[in-house]
C-alpha cells in the first residue's frame, strides 16, 4: 500500500463554492492570491498525486480529495452521520470529454537480450491508454537482436479530457503467447507525457453507419478516399489545408523572362553577393575534404573563414541529440522494457533493462460524438478496428521488409581522450562492431596523442532490422594488452528511416568534381521531385533563375560553384529550406560532421573522450558513388621573411628636454610562438611620426596547402606533444620605447599569408581596406613589397586602445620552401647572407 498527503479545511469554507468564478481559471496577477483561493475550493481540481512506498514512487492518480473539519456544536443528539456514497466525478470538476483516434505503429523491439524468456514462443505488444488496449500480431522470426511483428498498425477512439493535464500516460507491456489462451507479462514500458504525440494540424471526421445503432460496443472503421463513395461504415476523413499557390500570372512571366531578379525570391540567399572569383585564392587542385573541415570552424575576426572554399557543418554533439531534426524519432520513439528491479549490495537498485520496444504513436483529434456518461464513472472508451490509412500503406510495408545497406563510417579525429597510460598520453585507435563483425584498425594507432587525428574510413555491409546498431570503440594500444578508452553506439535504423534523410548530408553547394563533389545517389532534382511525390503535391515548376514548389519561391542561394546546373542549384536551395514550405516543416539533414561522447560500462556517466565523425548509408546492390578521401596530408615547412621598412604617421607620445614631442620607436613580429618573437632596433628621437628600419625577420613554420592552415606543435610534458591548427597568420606590433616606464604600445598588423589583402603602392594611396579589397594568396605569389594601414585594436595586457589611428607600415614580404631557404639563405636583421643596408 502507499500514502498520500491530503489538506484540511473547515466546514464554513466547504459550504462555499467558487467554482463559478471566472477568475479563478482565468490568468491571475497575483499568483499568490490565486493560489489562496484554490486552497479554499470545494471540491478541489483533480491533479495527479504521487503514491508511494517506503520513499520509492510506485504510481500517481487522478484524483480530488479534502477533509472537512465538522464543527463540535453543544447539541442533545450525539447521532453519527452515514457518510455518503456516490459514483462518478462530480458537475463541478468533471472535465470535459473530446474524442481522439490513436494509431499505433508497431515497429518491433531491438536490443533484446538473451534471457530464458526471450527464447519460449511468440509474444505481441499490448499498447494501454485509459481503457482503450490495442494489441499487435504476433511476432515474427528472431533476427539477432531483433524482433518484429505479422500485425504492426492498430487503432482505436479513446475519449479524453480536453484539459491536456489529465492526461493518462501510455503503457506499453511485452506479453509473452505460450498456449492457446494463455498470456504473460514479460515487461512493461511506460511512455509519458502523452501530448507529445497529438497531431495538431489533423483532424478526422467519423460518420456512423445508418443502421447502426449507438449502444453498439464495437464498430469497424474504413477509410474514405472519394467523397463520392457511399458512407457504408464509420470511416475516417482527414482534412488538410492546401497551401496557396501564386496566382500572378503576370508574376510568373516576370520570373520567366528573367525580369525579376532571384534576390526577390529570396532575399536572404544571396547577402554575400561578394567577387570571389580570384584565381590566386581558388586552387581547388590543392584543395581536399580536410579544407571544408577546417574552414566550417569559427575562428576570431582576423582569421574568418575564407568566403571561396566550400563549408559543412559541425555539430558538437550527437546527431540524434539536435532538436532541429525531432531527435531523429519522427518515424519512432524508442521505449526501454522493464522487467522488475535489481538490487544490488552495494549501489542503489537499478531497472531491469532488457529490449528497447520502437513504436509509432498518432492522437488525432476525432468529430466522433461523445458518448454520454451521466454518471460520470469513467466508461470513456469505444474500441474500434480499422484498416490504416493508404498514405501510410507503403511506410508500414517497408518496416516489414529486410533492407541491405551499405555503411561507410568516416572517422575524423578525437577529442580530448583520457589516458590510460601512467606515463603519458594514449596511443589510440578505432575498432568498430556491427552485424557480428569486427572492423579493427589497430595498425594506423596514432601514437602518444590526447587529440589524434585518424582521418580513416570502414566500408561495411548491414542488414535491417537485424544489424541496426553501430558500436565504434577507440583503445588504447600497448604491447602487453589493448585497452578500452571508451566506446558510442549508434542506430542505424534511426538514420535510414527518418524523413530528415540523415543517410547522406545535403552539401551546402551543388558540384559535379572537386573536393566538394555530390556524393548522393540521386541529384538535388530528383530528390526533390520524389519528396513531392511522397507528399502527393504537385512538381516544381522553374521560372527563369526562381523555383517555385509548394506555393513558394526560392532563388539561387551558390556563391561559388556558378558554374554548375541551374536545376540542381535551385533544386538544393529548396532542399535547404524544407522547414519553410507548408506542406512539410521540417529540415534535412545538412553535410556535417558530428561529435559524439565516449564512455566506458565500468563508468557510464564519465566521458572518456569524443570522438569527431559522420555516417553514410546508401542501399545495396546499386550503384553507389566513390568515397571520400579523408587522408590527412603532412604540413610542408615554410620560411616567412619579412622586411620592415619604413613607418609613417606614428603619433608621438614622449616629449624630449626641449618640450617637442618624439618617440622611440621599434617594431616586434611572431608567427606561430609569441614567446619567440623578434624585434628590430630602435629608432629614436622620431619627431615627424616616421622611422625607417630596413630590418629582417625570419620566421619558420608548418604549414598544409590543403588546409589551408599551420601546424603548431609544442611540448605539455617530458613525452606529450600537443598539436593543434590555426589559420597561417603573421602578427607585428609598434612599440614605443620608454626608460623609467612600461613601454607604450602604438599599433598592430595582422596578416593572413593566404587570405591577405593588396597592400597599396605608395604611403599618399594607403587607407583603410575596404570590404571588396582585392586579396591575394602569398604561398603563390611568393614575394610582395607595399604599404599595409596599421590597425588600432587593443593589446591584451592593456585596457586603453592604440594611440596610433592613421599609421602605415612598409614591408617587403618572401614565402619560400624549406629547400628554397636552404639553397638562398637569409640573415636576421641587417646580418648577411643577403645583408640589408641600414636605412
């Protein structure tokens, strides 16, 4: 038995009913006092109290109870009243009934464990809500883990309260058909917040049959497609707003004859209308998957992301955990069988987890009439039988059948792995299990690595429902025996069943080669003529440089690849913005990589690390397109030489004895460490704001062409190395040397080697860049001389901003090879080889 906690009033207050007061429902704004006169209510509103048993919640029940306290009154007659009884809910708090249809769509169970039960005949799913119970068919033949069933569709009316609050919760029971007539209980599942599967933007119509009468039990329901067949039973008629269509037509021949530019269409798909088009930027020779990568990060102001090189994107966290793509459980929600309780010794008790039970679940709001209930006693429910709707006949024939796929699994990096190593960081690689069958790359282990780029690809073959979960496990490699840094696991079936379409990711731009080349079976095109289909709406219609589907238009939203097809450009700017048309709502899944947690069994709460990858699945037996080459390519080292000149417009900031202002100017440069930077000499008693140097600085770096980054590495103890990558870039700042005081700063220059601005001929043309500056790619150019504005942005240590506002700098700057620098070695500052003459 349980407890519950009930309140007292007293019997002057239970003679007073408020119930007829507005504002007690109404929206107080007072929350206080609303809560005040609630207290005082009789009866009180149901709401849902918790029962339970020895501190453990055991249920919860819809319920209004209060005692009334009677008062003790000097009376002759000590007579005890007979307590009263009645059935029902009364008037004043009984809520009122609606009719709703709940389908159920039995997918099957996965993950069953092996146990003595799991192998003693057939068993089918009893789905429960109030008193409406649907059942499956039995089930089918045991594929690995996973079973499914010969019923998988059933449906009922279910009357509920209108208040969504009293709503029961749904229970889900495995039972298990060991004779004719005999059942078991094997597990059960409870699946809250009922809500959540109410289809808001449907509505069924139900018709009774004409000789039917209204006291019959149990009624059979078809589903009407025609409005001109006879209504012979109860059917179902679902209405559906028709999204509204351009009806210009003189519109439609401005889209046509190309008069209405695209950005009308759509004006945010073209808000970086920008000239990329430079030759020394776009190599896309050089250019690999690994470019996309690096260029979807987000980095700081001075080193934005290049507009000319394609994107993807990145999630940190799982795929399946982004709320954009409904968790991936549009097609169903995974529930977890209980079978009792196990308490351990030393731990709290833990649910008895043996299957995971996928279904499928719809309320619809249903015109049926409400049956009459005077009394109040809960007999809410009219079982039905039905046939499924013709729209869901091709979704429930596929979860039957057996689907041979494809798997390509790329591996990018990890992140911040957990040693197991006493001595130092782990020595990592990928182990992968599915269907049965081990992937091991042991040999390619990265070694010594907390953040290891494996940059590495498994093809493999899976079978649904049967192989549906991925198991990817990183270890630890060691001589004497492997061991486990952590592992994810991954549903495959989520993936290929989802309308997002997470089997393959649309790429932000539509191109036939290169390193951001289509990888999809089917074109942008085809793929959106065949979601119409799906949808039973009409095919896109092409105006000019505009597209029209579903009642709205779309411009071009390319920005690099112009080149391509019109079609398939268009095509993709729609499949991109699928969550604006009003016949779907929702999004596809994009070209990304995603980053998933890994834990261990000894401790599953504590991430061990992440992992950084992304999943491809395409159907066996037909042509499947090439995959990706996700080689990570060596840095090649570089020499930067860069020669300080000249500085005009310096402001002094000293005064000399004399009372005229001047200052002691110097310059410093770093590239990858600050700690290594390097200065020139000083240049003192500058009173016109100029100084001259003539001094070289030689820097040295790492750096990948097909990343378009560097490669730093530094020492974090006596055997880790610690690498990471940053956009190549050359910082130099202005300095004003002082004696008794800190030294002042004046102004910077930061320089992207490959993303780089011009720099103007002559100190009278210098100014500040303006946004369509052309830019230039140093590792191609190799040698640049010119004069570069200097910039007043605020140096870390100190809170004021640059004195320097107008400033120019003159540089001569040389990329060269390692074997370049070798054959024509430089000095540092005026030293020889290649000796600078001072200014």
């Amino acid at each position: 038995m349980g407890s519950l906690a009930m309140s007292v009033i007293s019997e002057d207050r239970a003679s007073d009913s408020n119930w007829e007061d507005a504002g007690v429902f109404g929206c107080s704004k007072n929350p206080l006092r609303k809560l005040q006169r609630l207290k005082y209510l009789t009866p009180p509103p149901l709401k849902w109290v918790p029962i339970a048993r020895k501190g453990t919640l055991q249920a919860e029940v819809l319920m209004s109870a209060e005692i009334i306290q009677i008062s003790m009154e000097p009376t002759g007659q000590n007579d005890k009243k007979e307590p009263q009884l009645a059935t029902g809910i009364p008037m004043a708090i009984r809520p009122t009934m609606q009719n709703f249809v709940l389908e159920v769509f039995f997918v099957g169970l996965r993950n069953y464990s092996k146990s003595s039960m799991s192998s003693a005949g057939k068993r089918k799913i009893n789905v429960m809500m109030g008193d409406l119970v649907l059942s499956s068919g039995p089930s089918t033949a045991r594929i690995r883990n996973s079973i499914n069933f010969l019923v998988a569709y059933a449906s009922g009316v279910v009357s509920l309260p209108d208040q969504q609050d009293y709503w029961p919760a749904i229970i889900a029971t495995d039972v298990l058909l060991s004779g004719f007539s005999s059942e078991s209980i094997l597990g059960a599942a409870l699946i809250p917040n009922s809500s959540n599967f109410l289809q808001r933007d449907r509505t069924l119509k139900c018709v009774f049959k004409k000789g039917q009468e209204a006291a019959e039990a149990s009624t059979t329901v078809s589903v009407d497609e025609d409005d001109e067949d006879e209504e012979e039973e109860l059917e179902w008629e679902e209405e559906e707003t028709k999204p509204s269509r351009i009806s210009s037509w003189w519109m439609r021949l401005l889209f046509a004859f190309g008069l209405r530019p695209a950005p009308y269409a759509n004006r945010h798909a073209l808000r970086f209308h920008d000239d990329l088009d430079d030759h020394e930027l776009v190599e896309e020779r050089e250019f690999t998957w690994w470019t996309k990568f690096y260029n979807s990060m987000y980095w700081s102001a001075a080193e934005m992301c290049h507009e000319h090189k394609h994107r993807l994107v990145i999630y940190y966290e799982e795929l399946e955990k982004q709320a954009q793509f409904g968790y991936l459980q549009d097609w169903a929600v995974p529930v977890q069988l209980v079978h009792g309780v196990k308490f351990k010794k030393h731990g709290p008790p833990k649910e008895d987890i043996y299957a995971t039970l996928k279904l499928q679940l719809k309320l619809t709001p249903c015109q049926c009439p409400v049956l009459e209930d005077p009394g109040g006693g809960g007999d809410m429910v009219r079982n039905m039988s039905n046939p499924i709707h013709p729209r869901h006949q091709s979704t429930l024939q596929s979860l039957g059948e057996t689907v041979k796929l494809l798997v390509r699994v790329y591996v990018v990096q990890g992140v911040q792995m957990r040693p197991r190593d006493v001595k130092g960081d782990s020595d990592c690689y990928v182990k992968l299990f599915l269907g049965g069958k081990t992937f091991s790359d042991r040999a390619h282990f990265s070694p010594n690595h907390s953040n290891p780029v494996f940059g590495r690809l498994f093809e493999m073959e899976a079978t649904l429902p049967g192989d549906h979960m991925l198991q990817v496990m990183v270890y630890d490699h060691d001589k004497i025996k492997d061991e486990v840094i952590g592992q994810t696991n991954i549903d495959l079936e989520d993936r290929w069943r989802t309308r997002q379409r997470a089997t393959v990711g649309l790429a932000n731009e539509y191109t036939k080669s290169g390193y951001n080349h289509w990888h999809d079976v089917k074109l942008p095109s085809e793929i959106l003529i065949d979601l119409c289909q799906k949808r039973g709406i009409q095919a896109p219609y092409y105006y000019g440089n505009v597209i029209e589907v579903d009642g709205m238009l779309f411009g071009d939203e390319t920005l690099i690849s112009k080149d391509e097809e019109l079609q398939e450009r268009l095509s993709l700017a729609v499949l991109k913005n699928m969550d604006k048309l009003p016949s779907f709502g929702y999004k596809l899944v994009p070209e990304h990589v995603e980053t998933r947690s890994l834990c261990r069994d000894d401790f599953p709460n504590v991430e061990q690390g992440k992992l950084q990858l992304w999943i491809e699945l395409f159907e066996a037996n037909i042509y499947v397109p090439s995959p990706i080459d996700i080689t990570p390519v060596p840095p090649a080292d570089f020499g930067v030489r860069v020669v300080v000149k000249n500085l005009v417009g310096i402001q002094a900031g000293d005064k000399n004895i004399f009372g005229k202002l001047m200052s002691d100017v110097y310059v410093i440069g770093w590239c990858e460490d600050e700690d290594k930077r390097q200065s020139t000499d000083i240049h003192y008693r500058s009173f016109a704001g100029d100084a001259a140097f003539n001094w070289r600085m030689v820097f040295g770096l790492k750096y990948s062409p097909n990343e378009d980054l560097m490669v730093i590495r530094r020492k974090a103890g006596l055997l880790e190395e610690i690498e990471f990558k940053k956009p190549p870039i050359i910082y130099l700042q202005v300095w004003d040397k002082d004696v008794l005081t800190k030294d002042e700063y004046l102004a910077a220059l930061e320089l992207n080697l490959s993303n780089m601005y011009a720099p103007y001929p002559a100190a009278q043309l210098c100014k500040p860049y303006p946004k369509k500056r052309k830019r230039i790619n140093l590792f191609k150019r190799k040698v640049i001389n010119g004069w570069f504005p200097l910039q007043s942005n605020a140096h870390p240590s100190q809170r004021s901003q640059a004195a320097v506002q107008n400033g120019k700098m003159q540089l001569s700057i040389e990329v060269c090879t390692d074997v370049e620098a070798v054959n024509r070695p430089a000095g540092r500052g005026q030293d020889p080889p290649m000796a600078l003459e001072p200014p």
